[in-house]
C-alpha cells in the first residue's frame, strides 16, 4: 500500500486484526509488527497471535505499507479483519479503554451468569434461569474469543484449530440458547415445533461443521442463515403478540431482535460485516439482551409470589365464614356486647387476610391481631375449652403476612383433635440478628403419617414457599415423645421503623 500526500506533523496508527494471520508489517524496510510466523500452521499457540495497534511516525510525505501474510483461516485468501490506517496529532489511549470495556463486559457476564446458574440450582424446575444463564456464559466466551479477552492468557497453549472450533461452537451455542430462553420466557406464545426444530438445526449446523470447518463460507452456509432467520422471524412474530398482550419487557427485547434482524439486511444488501462485528466483537446486544431477560424473570418472579400470596389469603374457606357468623348470630341472642367483639374480631381477621395483598412485610402486632381475631372466632363456636397463650419477648419486627395464623390453626385442628381442653402457645425468641416464631401445643402431637400430611398442606406448604423465597429457609417441625407438637421458622430480624408500624 502506498501512502501519498501524507501530512509529515502527525503520527500514524495501523490497527491489525486478531487471530486470522501469521503476518509482518513494514513501513518501507522498517519492521513495525509481527504476528506469529509466517510457516505457521493451524496446530501453532495462540499465544504468539494477538490482535495489535502499531503506533509510528515517519517525516517523509509518501511511505510504502508492506505486509506479508500467511492466512491459515480463510481458504480464499481473504483477510477476515480489515487494516485500518489513522494519523493522529497525539498518541491517544484508546486501547487502554477498549481493554477496560471488554473487561467490564466479561466480568458482567459471568457475575450475571453465576447469579442465575446458583438461582437456578435453588429454585428447581425453572428451566428460564438455566437457559439464561447458559446464554450468559457462553457469551462472555465469545467476547474473550473475539475481543482476546484472557484467552491467551488462561490457554496459551490451546491451537489455533482447537481456538477456531471453540469459536465456531460459541457461535452455535449463542444461536441456539438466544431463541430458547426466550421461549422459555414467552413460553405459550411460541408453537410446540419450535424448541424441537432449534434443537435439530443447532445440532445439524455443528456437524456440518465438524465434519467440514468451511462449511459456513459454501452455499450449505447460506441455507443455514436462511434457517436461523425463519427462526429469528418465528420469536419475532412471538414478541409482537407478547407486547400485544402487554408481556413485560416484551417491547425492549423485539426492538433489540429487530434491531438485529437490519444489521443482518443491512449487511446482505451492502456487503458489509456490520452486524458481524456489532454482534460477534462486542457481545453488547447479547449483554442487553440478558439484562433485559433477567428484569423480566425478576418481575415475573415477583408477580408470582404477590399471585400466591393472593391465592393464600383467597383460601379462607367458605364454610369457616359460615359458621363464624352462625356463632355470632347465636350468641348475640343471649350476649349481645360479647357478639358486637365477635363482629370487630371477624372484621379484623377479613381485613388481615385482604388488605396486606400487595405486602410483603407487616409488623407482628398486625400478624397477632390476626391470630388473635381467629382464635376468639374459634372460641365461640367451641367454647373455651382450650387455652392460647402469647409469649412475646420480642415485637417490634416484620414478619411475612399469614405465617403465625395457618399454624395456629392447624394446632388447633391436628394437635388437639382428639382432646376436649389444650393449651397452644405462640412464642417470639430474638437471638442475636435472627428472630424465632413458633407455636407449640400439647396435644397428641403426630406421626410420620401425620407429618408429611400436614407438610403437604395448603396452608404449610405456601408458608414455606415464600420463607423459602424471601429467605431460603423452611418451616421445622418438632415432635417430642411425651406428646405436643411444635413448629417454629427463624427469619433475619428486621426491625419495624415508624412508618411501617403506622400503615404495615
């Protein structure tokens, strides 16, 4: 290449592109880079391949810019990255600030993809976060494959062919994980063919490749971009009925899938490696477009448990308001004051159970006048035949709402079926920044049989669904010999401030 009318005050960058070549560099007969050796073959380390910038300064106003390559890649001859030529008036620090950004982009990854592999290790059965996390990951390789981001570093001994397949497979994989984890985002909105067809293109395009590297650069390669875009059109046409229905987060990510269905026309109608080198050299897209998954999963996440929580306080059976307010009418036949306190006690069960829909924390006074309200309601349709007592050490914490009631009220049904006086306490213990909350009775406390049965409970079970969300922990249950039965949960404390002790 020969460089003319060159301003002689300024200096020069070449820019050379990563891992295609083996090559040298001169400007005129003076040596500036080289890459590798030029007899070379693909079995040679990656470690003697780097992408570089070469800065220079000549004072002649025409130079001759002469490379020597040996392309091992490309069977055509072809340079796969472009040489680019810059002047610049002073040395700038550009490289320093691509570095940091590749670094920051696969540090980000990978904290985002462990956070979602470990969610998904403790949340069973939610195929979304694994899929998500796999795509994060295998993202993040593919920046450190195209960017040279620790590669060498880590391998330096990995061979040019070993790199070249391990790049052609991160490219499968980010073609097959993409689609799928939105598909198990969306996953109505998508037919029943569609993971099965991803799944059969991926693995027919891997080993087209494996038995063919250069397969992708035949016309065999051309079929196979057609069929990832049919794919690419099927979630698209999946996204715009997503935000027809106004799925969360469903407008971002058909604006970024579109987004790179025109690099993709752009790139077909003017031959340009645009969307190759936005894609595939900065993960940028791939890295919003998890972020954007991962806001999606967190707010189906906590639309899911405000649903349970609402189908919890839905359970209040019919047949316990019947005969609540049957207690109530009979009693206020002979004992009107006391059947007017019955009315303030039903009212402030109902209130509990319907108006901490939208809470996840309320204080344990509100959750006590609840178990209160519901133990006065018992002892007027039964009598006072059992006893409640209340040892608070403790109450100025927040407790998830209808956790102390469904215990006491299966005390009350289980423990002392088979008795006509008991006693259940409910209790509060502080240890340090955890707190207990238990309740325990002495009734004919229960079995193997018993236990799994009440474990297997409405009731119980939701408890430890969310204690198991907000806090990853579980109910425990205690059953001594001598009889009486306890079951208590520990909670990190988390003291009540002003505010949500006036409104919860």
């Amino acid at each position: 290449i020969r460089v003319i009318n060159a301003p002689t005050d300024s200096g020069y960058t070449m820019r050379l592109g990563p891992l295609c070549a083996a090559y040298r560099l001169y400007v005129d007969d003076r040596l500036l880079a080289a890459n590798g050796k030029l007899s070379d073959d693909l079995t040679a380390p990656i470690s003697a391949y780097r992408s570089q910038r070469v800065h220079f300064s000549t004072d002649k106003d025409s130079f001759d810019i002469i490379l020597q390559t040996a392309n091992q890649y490309d069977t055509r001859g072809l340079l796969q990255w472009p040489l680019v030529l810059e002047y610049y008036d002073a040395p700038g620090h550009t490289d320093d600030w691509e570095s940091v950004i590749d670094y920051l982009m696969v540090g980000g990854l990978l904290t985002i993809s462990i956070l979602l592999l470990v969610f998904w290790l403790l949340v069973p059965g939610r195929t979304d976060l694994l899929l998500l996390g796999l795509f994060g990951f295998t993202t993040m390789m593919r920046v450190m494959i195209i960017q040279e981001v620790l590669i060498a570093d880590l391998l330096p001994q990995m061979s040019l062919i070993r790199f070249s397949q391990m790049d052609y497979a991160s490219g499968l994989l980010i073609q097959l994980l993409g689609p799928a984890s939105i598909a198990a985002i969306y996953p109505r909105l998508l037919p029943r063919w569609f993971s099965p067809a991803l799944l059969i293109y991926t693995l027919g395009l891997f080993l087209c490749v494996a038995a063919a590297p250069g397969v992708m650069q035949s016309d065999a390669g051309i079929v196979f971009d057609m069929l990832m875009a049919l794919i690419v059109l099927v979630v698209i046409i999946a996204l715009i009925r997503a935000v027809l229905e106004n799925r969360p987060g469903s407008a971002a990510l058909l604006i970024l899938l579109s987004s790179v269905v025109v690099l993709f026309l752009f790139d077909v109608m003017a031959d340009s490696s645009l969307a190759y080198q936005v894609l595939s050299g900065s993960g940028l897209v791939f890295g919003v477009i998890i972020l954007v998954e991962c806001v999606i999963i967190a707010r189906n996440f906590k639309e899911a448990q405000q649903l349970e929580l609402y189908a919890l306080k839905e359970q209040i059976r019919p047949h316990f308001i019947h005969n609540a307010l049957s207690a109530i009418i009979s009693i206020s036949r002979t004992d009107p004051d006391r059947s007017r306190q019955l009315l303030v006690n039903f009212s402030s069960y109902l209130r509990g159970h319907f108006d901490y829909t939208n809470i996840e924390l309320i204080t344990i006074e509100q959750e006590l006048e609840m178990v209160k309200a519901y133990v006065a309601l018992q002892q007027a349709r039964f009598g006072d035949g059992f006893r409640v007592n209340y040892l608070i050490e403790t109450d100025n914490f927040l407790i998830p709402p209808l956790t102390l009631q469904p215990l006491v009220e299966n005390a009350l049904t289980h423990g002392l079926r088979l008795q006509d006086s008991g006693t259940v306490a409910v209790y509060t213990q502080r240890s340090g920044d955890m707190v207990r909350i238990g309740v325990r009775d002495d009734g004919c406390g229960m079995d193997s049989q018993d236990s799994n049965l009440i474990r297997r409970g409405i009731g119980i079970a939701n408890i430890n669904r969310r204690l198991n969300n907000l806090y990853g922990s579980q109910l425990q249950f205690l059953s001594p010999p001598e009889g009486g039965c306890e079951v208590y949960l520990e909670i990190p404390y988390k003291e009540v401030d002003g505010h949500q002790s006036a409104t919860g």
